[in-house]
C-alpha cells in the first residue's frame, strides 16, 4: 500500500455536536484523554461559551480567540490518526458549525438522556443529512434521571429522521444506574461512579451467561435480557454500509463525565467511521488519493488582537499530500502562493507542519487573501462547492455615520462577508446595505470589528424580516412580474442573484402559492 492510502486510511476526521450543556465538551475532553492528548480532565474548557454572556461577546470573543488552538485537536489513537474539529456552543455561531461540517467525514451526537433531542440537535442533524455525514449518537448522563431508553430511541428515530440501532444497552438509569450491556462487542461494563476511571469489565459468553444475573442481581439481569430481545426483535442487525451512507445511526449509552461507555464509543468508532471520503468538485469527484494536493478553506477566524490583524484560514486536505513551502494556487485569484508557516493541530497545540494528508486541517496565516470556500491545487482548476448560506433570520439596515471613512467601510464589510460573519444583500428598491445573520451577536461582532479594524464607525437601523430566500423561475416572465408585484422587498446577494425579503410566514406562503412558477430556495445553492 502507498504511503498516501496508509496516511488516508489512517484518518478519521469528524466533529461533535449537541445542543449546548448535553456534554460536547466532556466527550471532547474524555476522548482527548484516551489519545493521551491531555493528561487531566477540565483541560478543554476553552471553547465553551457560557451562557450568561449572550451579551457581553467581548468575552466570548476571547474565549473564542483562546480557542483557536482547540479548533482542531489532532491526536493519535493505536493506529489511527483522529481530527476532532470543535463547533462552537453558541448557537449564534451556527453558521461556523454548519461549515464546520463540510470539512468533517462522520459527526458524533451527544444528546442528553433527560432531554432528548433538542432544538440545536435537530438543525444540525439536517446539515448532516444533506451531506449523507455518517452519524453515531451517544446518549449521555445516564448516571442521572432521565427517560426510557426505548423512548430515547423512538425520539431520536423520529426528531432526527435517522433509523437508529442500538449497540450498547444501560442497565437501569439514575441513582440505580448499574452499567451497559455493549451488544456490539457482547461483554457487560459495570458502573464505577467515580470520575476519571476506568470502566470494570465482566468478561460474558453471551447475553444468558450467569455472570450477569451475579453482578447485576436477577431482576435487572431479567430485564437486560428482555430488553435485548425486543432489541433484536424490532431493530435490524447493525450493517456498517448503512451506517456510512448516512442511512443508519449507531446508538451508545453512557456517562462522559465519568468517562463510562467513551472507550466503548472510541473503539467502536475508530473501527466503522469513515476515512476521508471523496470530495465532490464542480468539475468532478476528487478521490483523496489523487496524487495531487488539493483543499479548501472551511473556516476563517479572525484574530481579535487589533495590534496583529491576521486570521487564520483552516484548510482541509481533500487528496494528495499538502508540503509546506510548495507551490499552490489559489483558484479564486490565480494567483500562485506559498506556505511558509503553515500549522498542524495535534494534542491542542499549534505547531509548524512540513506536510499533511486528506482528512487534516492546516491552519495558514492570512492577512486577507482567503474566502470561505475557496480552493487550492497544485494548478488543475478544480472549485471544491462549499456549503451553501441559509437564510439568514435577522436583518438590519447598515448605515455609515462617518461619511470619511466610507472606503474603510466598504473593505471592512467585503473582508467580514468573505470570513462568513454574516450575509450582505442590497435592497433594490432603496439601494441600501442590508446585514443578515443568524443569531444577534454577529450585529455586534460586526460593529466592534468594523471601528477596531477599520476606523469605520457603523450604527443600525431594524428592518423587521421574516426570512430571505433565493428565488429562480425558468419562466423569465413570471420572474419579472414576481419581481415587479414585490419590488420594495426585492435584494440581491453578493453574486448578484435574485433575493425575496419575506416580511412574514404567512407573505411568504402566499407568494409560494401566487407564483407558482417561481422557486423560493433556503440555502444559496440550488
Ligand atoms: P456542552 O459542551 O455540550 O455544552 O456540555 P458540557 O460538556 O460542558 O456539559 C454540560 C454540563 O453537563 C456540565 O456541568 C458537565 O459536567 C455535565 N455533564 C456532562 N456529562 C455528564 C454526565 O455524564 N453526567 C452528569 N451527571 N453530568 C454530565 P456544569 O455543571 O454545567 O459544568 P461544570 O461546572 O461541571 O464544568
């Protein structure tokens, strides 16, 4: 086997996500420790975002600033290399996490075993099946209260629209939580209630072996087996191909925070997730064993110490071998450029990489040459699709009121669209500038990072909006009489296409039913 398919099939590369408070950051943590990433539990707080500062984003700035380091966490594990790419908490972040997501090839999902599936959990889980990202679920806190795992299962099954298959199974849940039964690997792992221990093993024949009934005590072991057997009588077997088309998605039990039931999950995920997987181009699929480098820009984070204006643009190896100091182009501009500095990410720190290979992420300094999105290669004009923008939810008018400084503006807003803060239309009917995001925050980032980067000093005016959504017809006449009927809510993105400013649901369901030759899109790419 060449070094490339070794170095491929070596890699997994995947991100965790939940709704804020299910564990992320636990499992983060716990997993890091398995790969001798970290050596104490509480390292990786980082890049959490505490809920009582929705309003200062100054702090989350900071925290977001630290976490830099911990965007990617690279570590090794037996034989495998694992990339752990980090999504934001806050749900203001979205936008990060959905582009997170492009650069991933499998998604763990931690829900909470209290809460089931949870707002944030369910839109992340559509961006996952849009892509047909392989997904395995953990369900965690099962030393605390929480529902009936069959109804866990049925939740998960209907809210994430996913068939699910257990693979491991608790024993009681709570204060009387005993352990799980892992029908993957059929042994039984007992409870230890303490934090930073190792899961006891009792080594089982099979689901009848009396060793249960002595460790658990009769009934539950009677229940277990009950259990087991509906298991088996109304869920398929588990099959791998299902699970890596994204059709089918593993279920684990277990505690992270007392670090039961994570090295069931590791092991089994090392096991069955994905190496990198080929990566759709608009010209063609690229195979990560091309010989031939290519990557993509998935994330820019801008460096919020206003002395050092640099970012960092996160590229991910899609084939070939990336070297530091070769030459690449950057499709977008032409241009030919090197990499003297690139960085690899492993056990939380930022060091000088010499190459790297599909599946990991190089962060490259950048004083902005880069876009989200954009594409590097050896010479071939390849253009990697990136995710698409989703219609953003708030809008507001942006109005300069430092008529001096209109050029800083300008650059200021371009550079901020390109790094994706948030979404730039321009009203056609008034011509002004309208900012769209997907969470509050960015409004403020924006206005902050404008007057500290670019002396450009901005205030805002609300617009009360619904929703933006891309519109097409292949009837050019239906698509003027649309535009005409709702002129004053017409806009057009930064590539110059059609967007229909939706004042209400209700306006915008009757638009769907008035002009039906018009098609009304949700995400920029249809
Ligand atoms: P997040 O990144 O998904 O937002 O969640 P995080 O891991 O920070 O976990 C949220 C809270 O849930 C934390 O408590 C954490 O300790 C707790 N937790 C995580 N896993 C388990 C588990 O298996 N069992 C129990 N009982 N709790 C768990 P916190 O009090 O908010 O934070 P901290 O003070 O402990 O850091």
């Amino acid at each position: 086997m060449s070094i490339l398919t070794d170095e491929i099939q070596r890699r997994r590369t995947f991100a965790i996500i939940s709704h804020p408070d299910a564990g992320k950051t636990t499992l983060t943590e716990k997993l890091l420790l398995f790969g001798g990433a970290i050596h104490i539990a509480g390292a990786v707080k980082s890049n959490k975002i505490k809920k009582t500062a929705t309003s200062d984003w100054m702090e989350i700035e900071k925290q977001r600033g630290i976490s830099v380091a911990t965007s990617v966490m690279g570590f090794n594990y037996g034989d495998y290399k694992i990339n752990i790419l980090d999504t934001p908490g806050h749900q203001d972040f979205a936008e990060d996490t959905y582009r997170t997501l492009t650069a991933v090839d499998s998604v763990i999902i931690v829900v909470d075993v209290a809460k089931g599936v949870e707002m944030q959990t369910r839109k992340l889980m559509e961006v996952c099946r849009m892509r047909n990202t392989p997904v395995i679920i953990f369900v965690n806190k099962l030393d605390r209260e929480g529902r009936d795992p069959f109804d866990i299962l049925d939740e998960l099954e209907s809210e994430l629209k996913i068939a699910v298959r257990p693979l491991s199974w608790p024993i009681n849940i709570g204060a009387k939580f005993k352990g799980v039964y892992n029908i993957y690997e059929k042994t039984l792992d007992l409870f230890t209630p303490s934090k930073q221990t190792v899961t006891e093993r009792v080594e089982i024949t099979d689901i009848d072996d009396a060793r249960i009934d002595e460790t658990v005590g009769e009934s539950d072991a009677a229940k277990l087996r009950d259990d087991i057997e509906l298991i088996s009588g109304v869920y398929p077997d588990f099959d791998v191909e299902e699970y890596r088309k994204g059709k089918l998605a593993p279920v684990f039990f277990g505690s992270a925070l007392n670090t039961f039931g994570v090295k069931e999950l590791l092991d089994c995920f090392v096991e069955i997730a994905p190496c990198p997987r080929p990566t759709q181009a608009e010209e063609r699929q690229v195979n990560p064993e091309d010989e031939t480098f290519s990557g993509f820009v998935f994330k820019i984070h801008a460096n919020m110490d206003p002395n050092h204006r640099s970012c960092i643009a996160f590229v991910k190896v899609c084939s070939g071998r990336f070297e530091r100091n070769a030459n690449y182009k950057h499709i977008r501009s032409g241009k030919m450029m090197r990499f003297a500095a690139p960085t690899a990410f492993m056990a939380q720190k930022k060091s000088i990489v010499d190459e790297a290979y599909p599946g990991d992420i190089v962060g490259i300094p950048d004083t902005g040459n880069f876009k989200i999105g954009d594409t590097l290669t050896e010479g071939e004009e390849l253009h990697y699709k990136g995710l698409p923008s989703f219609s953003p939810e708030m809008f507001k008018y942006i109005e300069n009121t430092d008529p001096m400084k209109s050029k800083q503006l300008e650059k200021g807003i371009q550079q901020l669209m390109d790094e994706g803060v948030a979404q730039l239309f321009i009203n056609q009917f008034n011509g002004r500038k309208l900012i769209g995001t997907v969470g509050q925050l960015q409004f403020e980032v924006i206005q902050y990072r404008l007057l500290h980067e670019y002396g450009a000093q901005v205030r805002w005016e609300p617009i009360s909006l619904y929703k933006a959504c891309w519109i097409e017809s292949d009837d050019n006449e239906a698509l003027a009489a649309f535009k005409k009927r709702k002129q004053q809510y017409m806009a057009v993105d930064r590539e110059g296409r059609d967007v229909f400013l939706a004042d209400s649901g209700y306006v915008l369901t009757m638009a769907q039913q008035d002009f039906p030759k018009i098609k009304f899109h949700f995400t920029s790419e249809f």
